[in-house]
C-alpha cells in the first residue's frame, strides 16, 4: 500500500485530525541514513511527526524542526512542505553500540531537550519558535510545542513496526495528530489525546486493513467512544502522498561547491580527478570533475 494523509475535521467537537502511513518514507529514511534498529525507531517517530505537520501548510510554506536531546540520540533535524516531502537527518544514526536500545533515559538524557520550529516560505523565514523538548519523543515534544509556542492544544501519536530483514526494515509506520479549534470542548479533547496514545488505538495505526475509508472510521470509532462517528459530523479529505523527497540537485550542489572560492577549486582539482559531494539529507552522491568548473 502507498503511503498517504488524510486531513478532516470533527465538526461537532471543532477537533481537527490527520492522518497519515508513512511506511515508505520511513524506509527509504532508514535505508538512505543506514540507522540501527535503535535509531531507526527514533527517526521514523520524527518523520512521521513532520509528515504529519504537512497539513498545516500553504503553498511554498516550509517546517524545519530541530530536536535536540541531552543522550546518545543527540540532535535530528526533519523538514516537510505542505507537497508532503519529507526529509531529515539524525545526528547519530549508529544508537546501539553506545547502549541499550530500550534505555529511554540513556538515549534522550536524564534532561529536558529542546525544540525548535522554523516556518519559511522560498528559503525565506516566516517565524521561528523554541520551547524546551521534555517529553524524551520526537512526535511528543512536536505536540508540546504546538500546544505552548502556537496555542493550540495538540496531541500526536506515532507507531512503527520493523521487519528482521535489513532490506526491507519496515513493516508498517504511520501516526495521527489531533488539534483543538476555537470553540472546542476541551474535556471531549482530554478524552481524546488519552485514548490516542493508548494500545488499542496504536493497534490500530498498525493494522493495515483497507480501504483507508475503513481505517480511519476504525480509529476515529475508537477514539470518540461511547459516542458514535455520526455524532461527530466527520469531514476529511486525502491530502498529497508523503514521501521521503529531497530538493537537492547537481546545480544546487555544484553552486554550493563555488563557496569554495575558485582558487581553492582549482587546488582541489589539480590534487584528485573528481570530488564526490553526499547530500546530508538524502545521502545522495553528487561526483564532479574539473570540468564541471572550468573550461580549460
Ligand atoms: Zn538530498
């Protein structure tokens, strides 16, 4: 099945929700970056965290999330536009020789982190926001984040499961965001946010019955019960397919290597044939030659 988001409304409750699988994205995240099953875990929550953001923008509008944490899982950084292309980078992406993959406190730190979200549209910066990053999960301190530094009271969820076989790693990732609009019953939201992060709901994230239509009726029953899905006078539409995309480009990469200054290029060739550049987002290798600079 493709990945996708699905974006709506519960429009008796002013709660809005998204909805997204993210299975691909995060494997060929997982694949690029070449992440233990330690950082892996951690990668996909940030991804899908970012993909699920991906709603909230318009046109040429930008995410960047920085997350850093005091433990071994160090820093990761993901984007998204509101196309849904996703992409990111952990700072560490080898977890399991420097501890137990189950230690939270080892891998996040016994200290609170810090987030911070930047918003740009065409490289240019909308507003930038920072808050502390205390709940020791990507996806959760994304929450944490909307809730203090937007006001708007949020709650989201991740879910991943890993196949054993390094090239195919993963069997199913995907999440969910809720977000309280104005007027919202807030103590219908409390209900909400709990029963989102329990195991029944992420089972449910997990389980890949179709069509989506089905999936999501599933999850949404699930959360507002006792009450029924009619009650809530859901509306939802799909949203763009998420993908693990990168803008990078030989020309973005080739103007990027003028920095260098010509003086310093023309040493750099007159030492090797060609110069391989790796995109830090995607690992994509770009190689150039002196001719790629120079005429002669
Ligand atoms: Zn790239």
């Amino acid at each position: 099945m493709n990945d996708y988001l699905i974006r709506g409304v519960l429009k008796a409750f002013n709660v809005r929700f998204v909805l997204a699988g993210t299975t691909r994205l995060v494997q060929d995240a997982v694949i690029a970056h070449d992440t233990d099953p330690a950082a892996a875990q951690i990668f996909s929550d940030a991804l899908t965290a970012a993909a699920l953001l991906a709603p909230l923008l318009t046109g040429e509008e930008r995410y960047t999330i920085r997350w850093e944490y005091p433990g071994t899982a160090g820093g990761l950084l993901a984007d998204v536009n509101a196309a849904a292309d996703v992409r990111g980078l952990p700072s560490n992406p080898h977890l399991m020789a420097e501890g137990d993959r189950a230690d939270k406190e080892k891998l996040f730190g016994d200290g609170d982190g810090m987030i911070a979200v930047t918003k740009s549209v065409a490289g240019k910066v909308l507003n930038t926001g920072q808050t502390k990053a205390p709940l020791a999960q990507p996806s959760a301190d994304i929450a944490f984040f909307l809730s203090l530094s937007d006001q708007v009271e949020s709650e989201m969820v991740t879910v991943t499961r890993f196949n054993a076989d390094p090239a195919n790693p993963v069997h199913t990732a995907g999440g969910m965001l809720l977000q309280a609009m104005p007027d919202c019953d807030l103590e219908r939201f409390e209900v909400m946010r709990r029963k989102l992060g329990q195991p029944a709901v992420k089972e449910l994230l997990l389980n890949n019955c179709s069509p989506l239509e089905t999936r999501l009726r599933r999850i949404l029953a699930e959360l507002l019960a006792p009450d029924s899905l009619e009650e809530a006078d859901v509306n939802y539409e799909f949203g763009p397919e998420p993908g693990f995309r990168c803008s990078c480009s030989e020309e973005k990469m080739r103007q990027a290597m003028l920095v260098l200054g010509m003086d310093d290029l023309k040493q750099l060739f007159t030492e090797r044939d060609s110069v391989a550049v790796c995109c830090n987002f995607c690992r994509r290798k770009y190689t150039f030659t002196q001719k790629d600079f120079f005429s002669t």
